[in-house]
C-alpha cells in the first residue's frame, strides 16, 4: 500500500497572505491590502482582512505574550469593516467585545484613555455607517476630545476623526462644516508625513470635494490641480491620480475650459500607460472621456482614433457582445454620419444594432435611434 503524503494545512486566509512568514510581517501586508480592497470598494475583502489581522493579534498575545492593546484595536477595526459591509449587528457585537477586554483588561491610565479614543472613533464610524448621523457626530466629537487629552490634535488619530467628522457633516449637508473638518484632518495628515504624503493627499482630495459641494467650484479646481500635480510621478498611486485627474476634468467642463479638462485626461492617460496594465478598465474611462470632448471641440478625427481604441480595448476586456461594445459601437456611428462617411456609419451602427437586438434587448430608447440615423443614411444616399 503507497505511504499517504500530507500537505501543508492552508486556511481559507492563504489566499490574503503567505502564512509561512512571521504573524507580524503578516500583519503589516494585511494592513496594506485592506487599505487598497478598501479604496476599490470591496467590503467583504477588508473584513476578511480584519479577521486575519484580529486571529494573528490573537495568536501573538495568547502565545507569545504580546499586550492587549493590539488586539483591542484589530477588533475595533474588523467592527469598522462589519458595518462597512453592512453587517451592522456583528460590528456591535465586536465593538462590544473590544470594550470588555479594555475595562478588563488594561489598567495604565494613559493607555486606558489612548484606547477609549480608538474604540469611541469605531463606534463613531459604525453610527455613521448605520446612518445614525446625529449620534455618529455626537460619539465622533467625544473621541475628538479624548484623542486630543491623550495624544494631541496632529496625529493620525486626530485625522482620522476629523475626517470621519467631515463625512458626517456632509452627510447631513453641511458641507462648510465638512470643509472644516477635512481640513483640520489634511494638517494633521500634514504634521505627520509631509505635503506630499498619502493620507495628505486623500484629506486635500476631500477638501476640494466639500468646497466644489458648498458652490466653491472655482476653489475647489485649484486645490484638485494642485493634488493632481503633486500625485503625477507617483506609480504607487497611480489609481488615485487617475481619479483625481477625471475628477478635475469633470469640474473643468461644467466650467467651460474644455481644453484644460483635455489636459487633465491626458496626464491620466500617461500614468496610465506608464504604470498599468494596457487591458487597466480604467484606460477605457479616460479614453472615452477624451474621445467625448473632442467631438465637443469638434475634432472629429482625434475623437474616432479614440473611440477605435476603446472598441478594441472594450472587446478584450467585456467581450464582443457586450453592451459596452454595441455602445462604442453606435457612438463610431455617429461620429462617421457628422463626418458624412455614410458606409462606415452604417457599418458600426449595424453591428451596434445587432448586439442590442440580440443580447441587450432592453434598451430599447438606444435601439430606436440607430434605427433613425441608419433610416438618415438611407435617406441620405437615396
């Protein structure tokens, strides 16, 4: 009888982070992928990531007598994820738990009160998420007022706050109030790591966003160029550029300047090429953005060489019969019946025709006008 071969045990978690390194090198990777699964949205990624970051505080304290502090922290933080995805229950029920090992657990004043602002700031971002504003705000001001007795008002607790704060007042359309708040958190992201640092740049980036609310659109434009110049030559926040950048030419164009939005997209496009993958989703957002303002600057041959990439790049990446594609589709159309190229307009709008028929019969208002500019096409070479 052959002898059984065992292998490695390999928990669902394996798959977040090579569980042969040191729990505390395991940590520090978690942290990283739970701040990038948490900017694209994917809240059930991050609390797979706080569970394992809160097992291994777990296994550190418990095996190698690591301090509570740690734990109390990772569990306040897998409660925030919770109520991020909706699970609002399980994230009281953490934060609960958290607060019990704390009033049972630490007995140095100085931590006590470091911890109470940690656990307050959670229970704030868990109101907040529940939509509970009033006493998100309330709990929020609270943490504030410890964080600033036990630490300071310039670290990145205070930021953190602050910016929670100004999410609240935002919420509730106070979007003075929320320029405030996000403003005390940029400064106190400032003191930390710089003007050019990350959570600097994310402050500022939500500083234009409450002014650009509160009717400041001229200032708010000013201080989104000025991030987008400080993020153009930093691969590692590529993304982050990139939306800041569409984000600019969005507010340029409500403005008029068509052209300097033109610039916004093109300093996209190069981070982009430089820094991503050709089939990057996002290269096709910027490329069509580009392709719509140049048909509005009437720069109709610059508009058709993007529109051809965004088909080609759309087909790799959603598929021929994708709506995507028949929408591309039918804007070549369009561009080819201003430019009189009737056979090439009938071309696209028929193939555009075809996909909606068949796979996306839904959109039946699109459907009904190809076939008024193929029946224009008729007319016209008739």
């Amino acid at each position: 009888m052959p002898a059984m071969r065992s292998r490695p045990f390999e928990s669902a978690a394996s798959e977040l982070v090579d569980e042969s390194l040191h729990p505390i090198e395991q940590l520090e990777i978690l942290e990283q992928k739970a701040r990038e699964l948490s900017s694209q949205g994917d809240a059930d990624a991050v609390i797979e990531c706080r569970i394992k970051q809160f097992c291994l505080q777990r296994v550190l304290c418990h095996l190698h007598d690591f301090p509570l502090q740690p734990i109390i922290r990772a569990q306040a933080s897998l409660a925030e994820a919770y109520a991020e995805g909706g699970y609002f229950s399980q994230a009281r029920e953490h934060l609960a738990q958290a607060r019990e090992v704390c009033s049972g657990g630490i007995y140095d004043d100085a931590q006590c009160r470091r911890l109470q602002a940690d656990l307050l700031a959670a229970e704030g971002a868990v109101s907040l998420a529940e939509g509970q504003l009033q006493a998100a705000e309330k709990v929020l001001m609270e943490a504030a007022h410890v964080g600033r007795e036990a630490c300071g008002e310039t670290d990145d607790r205070a930021a953190r706050v602050h910016l929670l704060l100004g999410k609240t007042a935002q919420q509730r359309g106070n979007h003075d109030k929320a320029m405030d708040h996000f403003e005390s958190a940029w400064e106190a992201h400032e003191a930390t790591e710089g003007g050019n640092g990350e959570g600097t740049l994310r402050a500022r980036l939500r500083v234009a966003e409450a002014q650009q609310a509160a009717g400041r659109l001229e200032t708010a434009i000013e201080t989104q160029q000025d991030v987008v110049r400080r993020l153009d030559g930093n691969a590692s926040l590529t993304p982050l550029l990139v939306e800041s950048a569409c984000q600019l030419a969005r507010w340029l164009e409500t403005q008029g300047q068509d052209r300097e939005a033109l610039e916004a997209l093109s300093t996209a496009e190069t981070a982009l090429g430089n820094n991503s993958s050709p089939e990057d989703p996002m290269i096709v957002d910027v490329k069509r953005d580009a392709a719509l303002l140049h048909l509005k600057l009437g720069d109709h041959d610059t508009a058709l060489q993007y529109l051809n990439d965004v088909h080609f790049l759309e087909r790799r990446i959603h598929g021929s019969q994708s709506s995507n594609v028949a929408r591309t589709l039918k804007a070549l159309g369009t561009v080819h019946l201003v430019r009189r190229n009737f056979e090439e307009a009938e071309r696209a709008l028929l193939q555009a025709l075809r996909i909606f028929e068949t796979d996306h019969p839904q959109n039946t208002a699109l459907i009904r006008d190809i076939h008024g500019k193929l029946a224009n096409i008729a007319s016209a070479a008739a």
